[in-house]
C-alpha cells in the first residue's frame, strides 16, 4: 500500500547510505558528536534491508545513548 510506512523504510538503500555519511561527517572528537553519530547510524538500520530490527529496538537503543552521556559516559575499560 502507497504511503505505509513499513514499506517506506524497509530496503532503502539510499537513505541507509545518506545517514551513515552524514554520521561520519558529524563523527568528531566531541562526545555530543559520537553520541549524534551513534544515533543517526543506529536509525540508519532501520532503512538497512540486511538489519532485523524494530522501531521499538531502535528507540531502547537511543534512550540508551542518552543515558550512558547523561551518565558521563561509559567507564573505561582496561585492555
């Protein structure tokens, strides 16, 4: 059906390209940076016809994003 938004968003290639660019484009070395850069890849996925994802995953991962930056950040690690 024209217009349903499943089918919009299911296997649209350019748009899954047009999102990862400008999230390397926005990718510095600020965090508010990655963190856009995370978030605009991570929506990019649900344009991505090789991605199994759902809006619902996608809006739990973008909270999570938020959180972890409102936190301060993730802790490090040691390697």
């Amino acid at each position: 059906m024209p217009g349903d938004a499943d089918s919009e968003r299911e296997g649209n290639t350019d748009r899954v390209a047009q999102l990862r660019d400008i999230a390397e484009d926005v990718r510095g070395d600020s965090s508010e940076s990655e963190q856009l850069a995370a978030i605009l890849y991570r929506v990019s996925d649900l344009y991505d016809p090789d991605e199994e994802t759902t809006v619902p995953e996608i809006h739990r991962n973008v909270q999570n994003i938020l959180e972890i930056k409102a936190r301060g950040g993730l802790p490090e690690r040691d390697d």
